[in-house]
C-alpha cells in the first residue's frame, strides 16, 4: 500500500493510511441516474469553452490524442484507464483553456506514480485527478497535477493503495478535520479492491455525501435516494473486482444547471448519450470507463447544462 505525500500549507505531509468505504459529510441526492446506453469516440462542444472527448484509445493512440489537443491549446480535464482485452485503453476529455500550468502522466505503475507525485509537488503543482485501473493484475495510474490554488486555505490531501477500511479511515479522519472528498478512484489490484482519494479544505459549506463499493443496483439506490433530498451527482466511478462492476461516487448541494447522469453504458451507448445530450447543449464532465471480462467495455458519465 502506498499514500501520497501532500502539502499543506506549504508544510509537506507524508501520510501513510489506507481506506475502506466513502463517508457523507452532510445529506443525500436528486433526479435519478436513468441507465441509457451509448457509445462515443469523438466528441466536441456546442457553446461556451470548446472541449473535446475521446475513448477506446490505446495508449499510443491516447498519446498521439493528448500531443494534437495540447499543441492546439488544450488541456487535459479528466482520464480514465481500463483494460481491453489485457491491454491499456483510454478515455479522456479536453478542454480549450488553460489558466494555470498543469501536467498530466498515464500509465504509471504505484512506485512510478508516487515518484511522479512527489517531484511534481516539490514544483508547486499539486493533484487535481487521479485514475487507477487494473490491466491484468497490475494496478496503474494516470493522473492530471496543477498550480491553481487551493480552495479554503489551501490545504490538501492526497491519497492512494487503500484498502476499502482504510479509505473509510481516512476519509474519517480528513472529514473530521474539515475537509472535504473532491474525487474518488476505485481500482482493483491482485483482485482486491483499492482505492485514490483527493481531500480539499472547501471554501463554501455546501452539503455533500459521499459512497464506494456499491453494486450497480446498490448505486442506482443511492443514486435515487440522493438526488431525491437534493443532491447531484459531481463524481461517478466504475470499477471491476472479481468479475462485478462497483461504482464510487460522489454528490453535493452546490447550485448547478441542468444535469445528466449514466451508468452502464456499452460504447455504443454512451457515444449515442453523447451525441443526444451534446445536441441539447450539455457538455461531458465526467467519464469513467472500465471493463466487465476481457473485452466488454462500459460507461458512467455526466453532463452538465451548457
């Protein structure tokens, strides 16, 4: 198991725990996930910041991808690596504005991760995504650092390795320290369930809640259950272990336009949810992709109004 070094407030924290299952900081949800099928590829923007998406790229693929985006000005805002027949596949989303210096690495084991992190905090930028996705029975990582500023006071924490307890223990413990669960990656490595977590001091006092280890049908519950008190999605995370999909999600009061949320998705599927929602002016924020036997790829998504 591994953890994450961390800056706060510009003292350095080393902090070596693991965690189990994902605490609520406040209450619970709104409108219900509908399950909708789609697959997408390519993927562009109707209005406001122009952003792109791409799937079921190989590793060079996504490199070749991610070279063209960056060199025409864009930056990487969210990846998610799986497995496709015992090889690496990606799926990402860019987007046309770059505020503040970032980078981004894929395909980095836990020891090349950890590595990667503490040299890219010793530069000031610090972690803003993290993916862990199994391919075979290595665990690796992809993961997008910049040099924004913190929200709140600037403290942060970073996790990874964790076991299901230990990432309850830790989001325990930061929870009671003030913080708050910004992301959540379940993996599986040697066929146990683990876990990445990003923790921020938040500088609003929106309501959150937070969940892990759900089956599908347990996070179509939760999911109603939640959206039904208020709440919307802002985190969503598929993940295999043993043969069954789990999903890790995260949801809060802060106010938002119009939303949509899916899970399960075939490619095909979810390229056709892209297509409708992108044709009513919503753009993807969120896409997690991970892999049911060797070679059945799926989706969970979220769009977001405008």
């Amino acid at each position: 198991m591994f953890s994450l070094s961390l800056p706060v407030l510009g003292q350095a924290l080393v902090l070596l725990c693991s965690l189990t299952s994902v605490l609520p900081a406040a209450a619970a949800p709104t409108n219900p996930d509908t399950l909708v099928e789609s697959s997408s590829s390519a993927i562009t923007p109707r209005a406001g910041v122009p952003w792109a998406a791409r799937h079921g790229l190989t590793s060079a693929q996504y490199q070749t991808t991610f070279n063209s985006f960056v060199a025409s000005g864009y930056r990487l805002t969210y990846v998610s690596g799986y497995s496709y027949n015992n090889d690496a596949r990606y799926a990402a989303i860019w987007e046309k504005s770059v505020p503040y210096a970032w980078t981004a690495r894929h395909g980095l084991t836990s020891a090349q991760y950890q590595q990667a992190f503490d040299a890219n905090v010793a530069q000031g930028y610090r972690p803003k995504h993290v993916a862990g996705y199994a391919v075979g029975s290595t665990a690796y990582f992809a993961a997008i650092w910049d040099k924004s500023p913190a929200p709140g006071n600037g403290a942060w924490v970073a996790r990874h390795g964790l076991t299901s307890a230990q990432y309850q223990a830790e989001v325990d413990k930061w929870v009671g320290q003030g913080y708050r669960l910004t992301h959540v990656s379940g993996y599986a490595d040697g066929g146990q369930a683990r876990y990445a977590a990003l923790f921020e001091r938040p500088a609003d006092g929106y309501a959150w809640v937070a969940r892990h280890g759900l089956t599908s049908a347990q996070y179509q519950q939760a999911f109603n259950t939640y959206t039904q008190q208020g709440y919307r999605p802002v985190k969503v995370c598929g993940y295999v272990v043993g043969g069954v999909d789990y999903y890790a999600a995260i949801w809060d009061k802060a106010p938002s336009p119009g939303w949509v949320a899916r899970h399960g998705l075939t490619s095909a599927q979810y390229q056709a949810e892209v297509d409708k929602w992108v044709g009513q002016g919503y753009r993807l924020t969120v896409v997690s992709a991970y892999t049911l036997g060797a070679n059945q790829d799926r989706y969970a998504a979220i769009f977001v109004k405008g």
